[in-house]
C-alpha cells in the first residue's frame, strides 16, 4: 500500500501542476476563459491530492513524492504549452547588406515582412519585422538560418494585435 500511495501523490502532483503551469500561461497570453475553467479542474484535483498528502503525512517519502511530483508537473505543463504554442511571435532581424533581397523569399515561404534600411556602426543595414504563430517560430527560425546565417535576430511575444495586413491571416 505504501508505493501505491507514492505513485498516487505523484501523479495527482504531475497532473495539478501541470495544470497550474498552463493556466498561468494562458492568464499571461489573454485566454482569460479558458484559464477560468482550466483553474475549476485544477482546484479540484489540487484538493484531491492535499487531502491525501495530509492523511500520509506520517512517511517522509510521501513529502519526496510530493516534491518530484511538483517538479514533473512543471515540466511537462511547460512541454505541453510548448506543444500548443499558443500566441505570436515577431522576430526582428538585422542584417549587414541592404542589397539582399530575402524580404521577398521571406514572403515566398510565406511569412509577412515589413523592412527597412537602417544605419548601423559599420554602415547600412537591412531591418526586417517577421510576425508569425509560434507554430511555426522554428520553421522561420530555420529559414532566417539558411537565407542569412550571420543575421542579428531579435525574438518577442507580441500581447496585442491590432490591424495590418496579416493579422486576419494569422488569426485564422
């Protein structure tokens, strides 16, 4: 009965945690709603899980578990959020030569540019703003790689979005 107790607290701390991880990231992101309800599953499971932890309280390995299991939780809330990628992501790249024409591939790949020259220290520069889901932030991190290698790449979440061009594409 004592390792199926430990197993217990862990997955109820795995589950609760990982819960928690996704409704603050959600809060963070604007998805009030669905962190509302996402936090009534999280309470109730929290609730479940310190009742037991309380009734055990007599093993220390109870309280390992607990921890291990708060740990886990955070990981795997953090690798679900990953998986989701919920949100945008706008990266600003800057690169040495004006003359390249990777706004135009960037757009062929089929990511919206904005860009610009630029004066740098050592002379003009080339300045791009790419906004994009954070689904696809690594196949566009991958392309900037490939086009520009040596480019100087910025990378922020944007919280809100308002207007252009892209942003009826991006929402769909």
């Amino acid at each position: 009965m004592g390792y199926e107790i430990i197993l217990i607290i862990v997955g109820i701390n795995i589950l609760y945690v990982s819960f928690f991880t996704l409704r603050m990231i959600l809060v963070i992101k604007g998805y009030r709603l669905l962190a509302s309800l996402l936090s009534m599953v999280e309470v109730f499971v929290y609730l479940k899980g310190l009742a037991i932890v309380l009734d055990n309280l007599d093993n220390p390995l109870n309280l390992a578990a607990y921890c291990i299991g708060w740990g886990m939780g955070v990981y795997l809330g953090c690798r679900i959020e990953e998986y989701l990628a919920l949100g945008y992501v706008t990266l600003q790249v800057v690169v040495d030569s004006p003359e390249l024409d990777l706004p135009a591939k960037m757009r062929e790949h089929g990511f919206g540019v904005t860009s610009w020259v630029a004066d740098g220290r050592d002379g003009k520069r080339l300045v791009m703003q790419v906004l994009t889901k954070r689904s696809n932030e690594q196949k566009l991190w991958m392309l900037i790689n490939n086009l520009a290698p040596k480019a100087f790449v910025i990378s922020f979440e944007p919280k809100h979005l308002k207007g252009g061009f892209w942003v009826n594409r991006l929402r769909g």
